[in-house]
C-alpha cells in the first residue's frame, strides 16, 4: 500500500458521516448494552465498546456554549487537547456531531495517506484532512475556505498525542494563523464577520478499580522490554522501575553514570544535554539553543536534505531518542500521589515508544485498548473571539492554553472532591 503524501481535498459524504457516527457511538466508544459486561463477550472490543467510554459528561451549558459559535456567517476553528490516541478521534467525532455534523478534522497524514487509495477515500469521504510534515499550506487554505462555509474545522493544537489529561501541553499554532486568515477574508465582504478559536477539554476517569488489568498490562511490558519485574512492588514502583531501566540504558550509551540517589528528572536532564549537545553539532545550530527548540531545527534542516544518507540517518536518530525521553516531563514530577488513570497514562506512553515488531504492539499503538470502563467528562472554556482579540499569535496562543489547563485543572478537582480517583504514592516525585 503505497503512500500518498501531497494533499487530497476531503470530499464529505454527509449519509457516510451519519453512519460512522452511530457506529462510533455503539462501538467504538460504548459497546453493545447486554453483551458489554458479559463473558465472553466482553472480550470483543466491538461488543464491550473499543474505547470503554460508557459515560459522556457533556453538561449542557458547555455544548451550547461551544454550538452558539458554530454554524453560518462565522467561522470556527475548535481545538480539543490531546492525551490519547484513537479514543481522542471517537470523543471529537461525538462532540461535531452535536453542534456541527459536517466539521472538518485535520489527522495525520499516516492515517488519511498511508493505507492505500481505498482507506484514503474513506477518510476523505469522512471528511478528514491529511497534515503533512513540512507541507500543510494547501491543507490550510482548504480549512480555511472550509470554516467561511460555517462547517467548522477541528484540529488538536498540542499536536501528537503526549499521553498526559491533566497537563495541556504547548500548543501549534496552526488554529489561530487559520483563523486570522479566515478573519481577513470573511471581513472583505462583512465588517462585522466573526471568528471563533474554539477550545474543548476531555478528561477520561476508570469507572472502578482496574489495578488487576493494569497489573497485566504491566508484566507484558516487563517481559516485552526486558526489564527485571518488581511483581511485589505496588503498580507505580513497577512503572518508575521500567522508566528507570529505560533512562539507564540510555545513560550507558551516552557514555554517563547516574549520581548515587540522583532524581528521574535529574538523571533525565544529564542525557538530554549530551544527546542536545551532539545534535546541535551536527545541524550545525548556535549553542545554547532550547530543548524544544532543537527538534524542530533538526526537522527542518532534514527536510532540507543536504547532508548524505547516513548523516541524516545519525541525525534522525538524535532527534527521536531527545523526543522520546523528553516524552516524561515535568508534569510527572509534580505531585505527590500519582493516579490509576495517570498509571494508565505511563504504560500506553511506553508501549507506544518502546514496545515495537509484533502485531499485538502494532494493533495497541493504532487501537489502544483501556484497562476498563471509563466516563469521559467534556468540557468547553470560553472560546476566543478573533474578531475581538488585538494580541500577537503567540499571546492568543498562551490565552488559549490557560483556558484549556484551567478547565482540565477544574475537571480534575471535581473528580477529587467525587472521591473519583485511585491514587497512590508517586515514585517520580522528587523533592
């Protein structure tokens, strides 16, 4: 199956959109009531529901919130954050479908390019439109020309997916340079034209205690990974111990060994400034230059390809081992207790990045499979009016994440107060 990456304007088929919806709503996200609890049937994913969302919280206020700035004579960019691969597809699929059927969803371009032309139509038909690295302008001008229509356009903000519900990550800034443009464009005809950036929030909770499935999934990770098993250890031990021997591995190729009693975070940061250090020589970048910077410099300068095949090669390399350490950031550090959905978060973080070659990890690294039934509690700050706004894209930026952290902080402390969460004591955390 041969990839296709330059870019294929989505044709939406309205009657194949309703269909997906409904199946997304059984399958995908809730399964078959009377078969979702039952042995056997509950090991099918398609019977049990292949996300195990049972519950949707979506108050009232908030989806009207977010469907008072969708619809004709104004344009709407919506920007949900990111913590979970495929399940974060099924959740957005539900939420255009309450307030605008025929959105537009931007997703990479392995998913609507990389299966063949049949699986491309199909996402096309479904209206998706393929992000390509290093070519997105005429995806751009096509969201753009999509939401004057008054359709909407969706698309994540933080980018790839990091795994972490409770922490809003830097986000692109894609969404407000569209909308900026839609404005331009929308105000030639219509001083009064209106654009909305439009932020959504989710934040999965298990229903019940999953330790024993999280358990499981643990040891299959300790016996894929080669790691010594701790299986008297509590679940966050374990997990620490797997991230532990990972960073120890990459300590030993860069040539370091850790300080006696030395943090996570600590040891972390001594491979990062090796593995910084040889690639800024290698691009040739000015020293000092930011952590979250340099991968983006390294991207570019390999898309310019002016070195040979195994200097880019070397280069590649660097550039995904920074990515994949830096994957554990400070949020994992930060409190004290850890929780059974952030345990949950650890493992899927790590099968996705480490376990790889067998058809069981391809499958989890598409169709992630949760450890038990969840609700999914969905909320929408209040959107940013670009009509009103009169900061740089960056300030519009920062104002959008605040909104989205402060509403993902909300549902987390709501969920607390609930007594909601499984928690434990937090081996990451370092005074």
């Amino acid at each position: 199956m041969g990839r296709i990456d330059v870019f294929v304007a989505p044709r939406p088929n309205p009657a194949l959109i309703n269909v997906m919806t409904i199946v997304n709503r059984v399958v995908m996200l809730r399964g078959v009531p009377g078969f979702r609890d039952l042995l056997p049937f509950n090991w099918l994913a398609g019977l049990r529901g292949v996300s195990n969302v049972r519950h949707i919280d979506f108050p009232a206020a908030d989806r009207q919130r977010l469907q008072a700035c969708c619809g004709g004579g104004q344009a709407t960019f919506i920007t949900p954050n990111h913590p979970e691969f495929f399940t974060d597809w099924m959740i957005d699929k539900e939420i255009v479908s309450r307030v605008s059927p025929l959105a537009a969803s931007w997703a990479t371009h392995g998913v609507v390019n990389g299966l063949g032309r049949l699986m491309q139509k199909f996402w096309l038909a479904n209206n998706l439109i393929a992000q390509i690295p290093g070519n997105t302008e005429a995806a751009k001008a096509h969201s753009v020309d999509w939401a004057l229509k008054g359709h909407g356009v969706l698309l994540h903000p933080e980018g790839a997916v990091g795994w972490h519900s409770n922490y809003v990550g830097p986000l692109l800034p894609g969404a407000v340079e569209m909308g900026l443009e839609a404005l331009k464009r929308g105000r030639e005809t219509n001083q009064d034209f209106r654009v909305w950036v439009a932020p959504v929030v989710w934040k999965l909770a298990f229903t019940g205690n999953v330790e024993r499935a999280l358990a499981r999934e643990c040891a299959y990770v300790e016996k894929s990974l080669k790691t010594a098993s701790a299986a008297n250890g509590s679940l966050p031990e374990r997990v620490y111990r797997i991230y532990s021997t990972l960073l120890s591995r990459d300590e030993q190729a860069c040539g370091l060994a850790a300080a006696e009693g030395a943090s996570y975070a600590d040891r972390q940061q001594g491979v990062l400034a090796v593995l910084g250090r040889e690639l800024a020589a290698a691009i040739a970048a000015e020293p000092g230059l930011d952590m979250a910077e340099l991968p983006r410099r390294s991207r570019r300068w390999l898309r310019d390809g002016k070195a040979d095949a195994d200097e880019q090669k070397r280069v590649r390399k660097l550039t995904e081992t920074i990515q994949r350490i830096q994957r554990v950031g400070p949020w994992a550090f930060a409190n004290q207790t850890i929780t059974q959905e952030e345990i949950a978060e650890h493992l899927k973080r790590i099968r996705n990045d480490y376990c790889k070659g067998t058809l069981r990890d391809t499958i989890n690294r598409f169709v992630p499979q949760p450890a038990g039934p969840r609700c999914a509690n969905i909320r929408v700050p209040e959107p940013l009016g670009l009509h009103d706004y009169e900061g740089s894209v960056d300030e519009a930026l920062a104002e959008l994440r605040s909104r989205m952290q402060e509403a993902v902080t909300g549902i987390v402390g709501e969920l607390e107060a609930a007594g909601g969460f499984i928690s434990y004591p937090n081996p990451f955390y370092h005074r």
